[in-house]
C-alpha cells in the first residue's frame, strides 16, 4: 500500500482542462488506485512509466505523442508519464518479465477499464437499442483506435469513419445508383452508436430525423409552389404535409431505403 503514489496531475493537466475533464481525472485517479490494488494477477505491481514501455512497444510508444490519451498526462513523480498504465495497469512486473499476458491488464477483453474515466458511457451501452458492448461481443477498440493521434479511427474525415461502420454494415457501404447525400455527413448524422433510446439507435425516432436536414423554413418553398401553409419539404417538389401524418419517412411504401437506392432517386426502394 505504501509504494502507491496517488498520480500527480500536472500543471499542463490542469490548463488543459475544463471542469468536466477534471471531474473525468478524478474518476481516472480512481480507478487507476483501484486497478492498482485490485488485479489479483498482479501482486505487487508498481507504476514503471511509459518510457520502459517504450523500450519493447515503440509501435505504440511512437504514435502516442499524439494520441488523445497521451493528454492524461498522469504523472508519478518517481517515474514520469504513466499514459499507457492508465489504462494497462502498472506493468512492473509484465516488464521485469520482458512480457507476458497475465501481469498486464488488456482492455480488449472488456469495457471496463474504459469506463473507469468514460462513466457516461456505461450508461449510453445500456440504453435499449446499442450495440452488443457489454455482452461483450463489440468492443470499444472496434471503432476506436486509442493508440493513435486520434481515438476516433481514422483521420477526423467522416468518410473514413464511415469505412469504420461499414466494415460490419457491409449492406449501407453502397455503392448505389442513387446515394443518400445525408451518409457523406456521416452515419452518426442519423445514428449514436452509443446508444439510443430509439430503435436501430437512431437520434430521432420521427420525421424529424429527417427534417432537421429536409425542412425549409415555411414560406420560400411554399411560395414558389404556390402552396399555403406548407411546412415544406426541401427538394422536393411534393407537398408532405398529408404524407407526414401517416407514418415515417421511411415506412413502408415512402423512403424505405434511406441508405441508398439502386432504382428509385427517391429512394423508395
Ligand atoms: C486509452 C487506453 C489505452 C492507452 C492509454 C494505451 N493502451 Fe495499449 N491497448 C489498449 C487497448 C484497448 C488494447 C487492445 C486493442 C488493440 O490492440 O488496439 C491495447 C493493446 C496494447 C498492446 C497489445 C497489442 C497487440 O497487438 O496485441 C500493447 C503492446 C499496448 N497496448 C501497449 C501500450 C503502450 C506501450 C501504451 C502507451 C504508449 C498504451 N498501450 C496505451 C488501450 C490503451
Ligand atoms: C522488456 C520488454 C517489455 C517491456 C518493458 C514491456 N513489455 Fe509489454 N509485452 C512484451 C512482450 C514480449 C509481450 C508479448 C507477450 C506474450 O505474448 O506473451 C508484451 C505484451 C503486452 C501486452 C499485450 C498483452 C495481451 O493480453 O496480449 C500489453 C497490453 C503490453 N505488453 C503492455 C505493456 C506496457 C503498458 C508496458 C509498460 C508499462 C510494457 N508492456 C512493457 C514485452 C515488454
Ligand atoms: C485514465 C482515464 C481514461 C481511461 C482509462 C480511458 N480514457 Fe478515453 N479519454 C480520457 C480523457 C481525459 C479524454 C479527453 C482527452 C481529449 O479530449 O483529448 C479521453 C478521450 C477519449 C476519446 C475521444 C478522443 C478525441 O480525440 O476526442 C475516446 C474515443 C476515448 N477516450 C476512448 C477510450 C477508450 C476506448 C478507452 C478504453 C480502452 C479509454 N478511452 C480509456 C480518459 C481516459
Ligand atoms: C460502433 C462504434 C463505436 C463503439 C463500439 C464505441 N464508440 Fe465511441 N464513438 C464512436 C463514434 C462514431 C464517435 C464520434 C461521435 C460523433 O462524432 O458524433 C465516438 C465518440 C466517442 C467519444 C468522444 C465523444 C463522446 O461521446 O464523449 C468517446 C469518449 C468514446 N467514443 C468512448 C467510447 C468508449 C469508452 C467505448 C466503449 C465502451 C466506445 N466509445 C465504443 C463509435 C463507437
Ligand atoms: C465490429 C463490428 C461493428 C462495427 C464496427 C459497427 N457495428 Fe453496428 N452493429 C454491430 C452488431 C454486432 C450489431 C447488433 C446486431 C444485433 O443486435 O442483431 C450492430 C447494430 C447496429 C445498428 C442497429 C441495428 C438494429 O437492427 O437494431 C445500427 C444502426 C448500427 N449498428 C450502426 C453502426 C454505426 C453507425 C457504426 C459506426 C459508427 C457501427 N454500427 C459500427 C456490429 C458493428
Ligand atoms: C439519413 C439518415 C441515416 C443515415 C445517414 C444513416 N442511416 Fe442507418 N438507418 C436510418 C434509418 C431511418 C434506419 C431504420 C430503417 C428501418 O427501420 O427500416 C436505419 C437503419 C440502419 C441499420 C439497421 C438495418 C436493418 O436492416 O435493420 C443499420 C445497420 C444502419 N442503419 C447502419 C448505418 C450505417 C453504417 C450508416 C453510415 C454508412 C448509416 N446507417 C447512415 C437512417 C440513416
Ligand atoms: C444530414 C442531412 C440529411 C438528413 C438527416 C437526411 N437527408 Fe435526405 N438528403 C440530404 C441531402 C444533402 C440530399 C441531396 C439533396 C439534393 O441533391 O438536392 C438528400 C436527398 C434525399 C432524397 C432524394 C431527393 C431527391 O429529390 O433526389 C430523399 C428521398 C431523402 N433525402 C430522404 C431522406 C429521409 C427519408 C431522411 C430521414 C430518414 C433524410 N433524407 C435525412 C441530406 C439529409
């Protein structure tokens, strides 16, 4: 107990965050002191720093200056910067060993370790329609690359984080004949892949889904069809206010293929 130094946050820490990323710190603290006297398979451990890391994982080492996580800056005032043990746990003993899989923890197998600072996201996982995280059958790492300058995969373009949902969804990739505009601003324009409270994690369950992008404001589109009272749908030239009563945009019959279409320019099909 008396070898654990409690993780020192640092000036930069500290300047670097606002009050929600300290609060996240605090709760990062935690859970590292936790990880630290918890892990039975690690007796004994003690922080060793990210420079002995180095030594063996400059594949990780190397991309870390930039990474998201490397901001932590937790540091033990005895060894330095300890990014990677805040979330592999103290690796004295995994070093000592020049490796092993039983003295570190990998937070591949499980969300946990996540959660320790991301706490907002357990609950996001728990929401009726998400995906399988904690069943333990998608993981964090499948849409996250937290190794690299960015914990979002890929560079910030959607279009690469597209290609991350995409490897699974191969039926929304395309490409089709008629492609849905909305899906170059992203997939998470219509869906939190955290969670939702909305079936298919949607963001809206209604119309409004699609309104936030297809309504113009009532009056230009109106005028120039000349219809009164219309809360008008951009490009299109159809009135929907009857349609919008009866049911989702894309319920049977209307846009049922909102990814794409590879017959209707509509996307009705
Ligand atoms: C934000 C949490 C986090 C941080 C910080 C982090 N890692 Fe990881 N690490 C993971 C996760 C999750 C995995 C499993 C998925 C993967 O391989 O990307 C992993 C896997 C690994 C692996 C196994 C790779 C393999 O191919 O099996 C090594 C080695 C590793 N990390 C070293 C490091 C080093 C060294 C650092 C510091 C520079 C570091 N990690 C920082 C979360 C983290
Ligand atoms: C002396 C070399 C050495 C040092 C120092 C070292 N490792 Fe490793 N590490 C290895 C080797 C070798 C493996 C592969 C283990 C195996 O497959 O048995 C490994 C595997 C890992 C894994 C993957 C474990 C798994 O479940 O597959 C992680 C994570 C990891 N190291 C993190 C770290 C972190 C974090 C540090 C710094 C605290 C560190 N290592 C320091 C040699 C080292
Ligand atoms: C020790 C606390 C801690 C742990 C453990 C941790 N994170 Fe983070 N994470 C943070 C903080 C603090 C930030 C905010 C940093 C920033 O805004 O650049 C962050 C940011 C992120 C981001 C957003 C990155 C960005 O560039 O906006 C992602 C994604 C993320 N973490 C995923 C993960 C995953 C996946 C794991 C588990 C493998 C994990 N984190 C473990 C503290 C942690
Ligand atoms: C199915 C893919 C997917 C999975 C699984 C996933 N994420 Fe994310 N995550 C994303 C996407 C996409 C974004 C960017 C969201 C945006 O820009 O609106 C994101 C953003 C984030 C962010 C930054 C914004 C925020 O919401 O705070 C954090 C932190 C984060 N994820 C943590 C996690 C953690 C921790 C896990 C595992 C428990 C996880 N994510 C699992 C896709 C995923
Ligand atoms: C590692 C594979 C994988 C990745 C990457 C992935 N998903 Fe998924 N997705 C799944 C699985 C598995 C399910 C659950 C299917 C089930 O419950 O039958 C799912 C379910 C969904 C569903 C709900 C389907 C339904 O029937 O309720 C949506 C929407 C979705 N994912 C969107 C996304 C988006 C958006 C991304 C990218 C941010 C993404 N997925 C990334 C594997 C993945
Ligand atoms: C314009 C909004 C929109 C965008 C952008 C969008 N989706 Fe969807 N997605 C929907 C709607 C609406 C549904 C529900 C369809 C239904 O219930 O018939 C859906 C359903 C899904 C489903 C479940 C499919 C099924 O058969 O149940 C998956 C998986 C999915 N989307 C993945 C993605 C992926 C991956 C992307 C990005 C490439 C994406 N979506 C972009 C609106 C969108
Ligand atoms: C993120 C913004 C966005 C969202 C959300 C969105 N769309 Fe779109 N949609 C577009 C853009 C951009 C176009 C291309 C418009 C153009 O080319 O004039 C488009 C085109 C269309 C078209 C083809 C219209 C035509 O005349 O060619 C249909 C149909 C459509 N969207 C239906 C929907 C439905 C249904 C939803 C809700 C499930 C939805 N959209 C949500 C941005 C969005």
């Amino acid at each position: 107990m008396t070898m654990i130094t409690r993780p020192r946050l640092t000036k930069t820490t500290l300047l670097f965050g606002g009050t929600v990323l300290w609060g996240l710190l605090l709760i990062g603290c935690v859970g590292i002191n936790r990880s630290i006297l918890a892990p039975a398979k690690v007796p004994g451990a003690d922080y060793v720093g990210t420079k002995e890391c180095a030594q063996c994982h400059s594949d990780q080492t190397d991309h870390f200056k930039n990474a998201s996580h490397d901001k932590l800056a937790i540091a033990d005032p005895k060894v330095g910067a300890t990014g990677c043990e805040a979330c592999h746990g103290p690796g004295s003993l995994h070093a000592k060993a020049g490796g092993g899989i039983n003295n570190i923890v990998n937070p591949k197998k499980s969300p946990e370790t996540c959660f320790a600072c991301h706490v907002d996201k357990r609950g996001q996982f728990s929401l009726p329609s998400a995906h399988p995280v904690l069943a333990g059958k998608v993981s964090c790492v499948d849409c996250h690359e937290v190794h690299g300058s960015d914990a979002i995969q890929g560079p910030a373009a959607l279009e690469s984080m597209n290609e991350t949902c995409t490897k699974c969804h191969t039926a929304q990739k395309g490409p089709f004949v008629f492609e849905h505009s909305a899906l170059k601003e992203g997939c998470v324009s219509c869906h939190s892949p955290h969670g939702s409270v909305n079936q298919k994690m949607l963001v809206a369950r209604d119309a409004n889904l699609c309104l936030r992008c297809h309504l113009e404001s009532p009056g230009k589109l109106a005028a120039d069809l000349g219809q009164i009272n219309a809360n008008a749908i951009a490009h299109t030239n159809a009135n929907h206010n009857s349609r919008l009563m009866s049911g989702n945009c894309w319920s049977s019959g209307c846009h049922e293929a909102v990814h794409g279409s590879n017959t209707s320019n509509f996307l009705r099909y």
